[in-house]
C-alpha cells in the first residue's frame, strides 16, 4: 500500500478541525477510508505529529542499546564469556541467537564454547571408513530365507 503524503494529511487534519462536516465526509471527499482519518487523529492525540511511522515498523530488538552498552564492559572485563553465561548476567528474556545477533550488529565475537578435554569417541568402524563383518562379497548375501532359494555364490 503506499504512503499518503504528508501535505494530502495536513489538508485531511485541517478539514477535520475547521468542524465544518464529518469525518466521513472529509474521508469521502479526500478519498480515504474512514479508519485513516480515525487513525490519523488518534496519531495526532497520542504522538503529536501526523507524519508516517513506516520507520517504525518491524520488530523491535531484544537487546536494547543500553544493554548492547553493559554486554560491551562485561565483554571488555571477561572476553571469554559464552553467549550463555552473557544471557545469564543480564537475566536477558531472549534466545542465545538474539544475543548472536546483537553482538554481531556490534561487531562483537565470542567463544562458541569453553575450552576443554578433547571428546572421547570410539571409532566404529574399520580403517577404511567399511563397517559391517566383511562375510558379503560383491553385496550378495550367503544366506538364505525361508520364502527364497538359497543365495547363489559368485564364482
């Protein structure tokens, strides 16, 4: 939908105001719907201006900039901070990826995660990357099952 201009909203507020007709009839005279003049006026009571607010729009940080201020020191003093443990020094109500994002925006980095032992994992399969005992040859099955002949072997 596009913007109305602003001189089309001072022309619609100033009708309004001179008490001359109804809001109907200024919004049927200008050409905009009665919700827009209602909205425009309540615009006007509750901000004291009846320009647009597309700057607005969208949703809002969760991170507020006196926050991004504070996680800024706190990073300086301990620069090894998980994004967890930032979230909870802050009692922040958002996820870890807001935090992500909001230090991203600051142009901040982080460790992933704390420094520790090496994972111990046992490999489960051969040195060749093949799992399984080696008995099949060329992917045919030296057994049998009761609904079938059984398995030819390859010569």
């Amino acid at each position: 939908m596009k913007t109305i201009s602003l001189d089309l909203r001072k022309r619609i507020v100033d009708a309004v105001d001179q008490g001359g007709s109804t809001q109907l009839r200024v919004a049927r005279r200008f050409g905009v719907s009665l919700g827009f003049v209602k909205k425009l006026l309540g615009q006007r009571r509750r901000t004291g201006s009846i320009e647009n607010l597309h700057h607005r729009a969208g949703r809002k940080q969760s991170v507020t900039p006196e926050q991004q201020k504070a996680i800024r020191e706190h990073l300086a003093r301990n620069p090894g901070a998980t994004l967890a443990e930032i979230k909870a020094a802050f009692s922040l109500a958002c996820s870890l990826t807001s935090i992500f994002r909001a230090l991203r925006r600051m142009r901040m980095t982080y460790p992933k995660k704390r420094s520790g032992p090496q994972n111990k994992t046992v490999r489960k399969s051969g040195p060749n990357g093949k799992a399984g005992s080696g008995n099949a040859r060329n992917g045919l099955r030296n057994t049998s099952c009761s609904s079938t002949n059984p398995a030819r072997r390859p010569k």
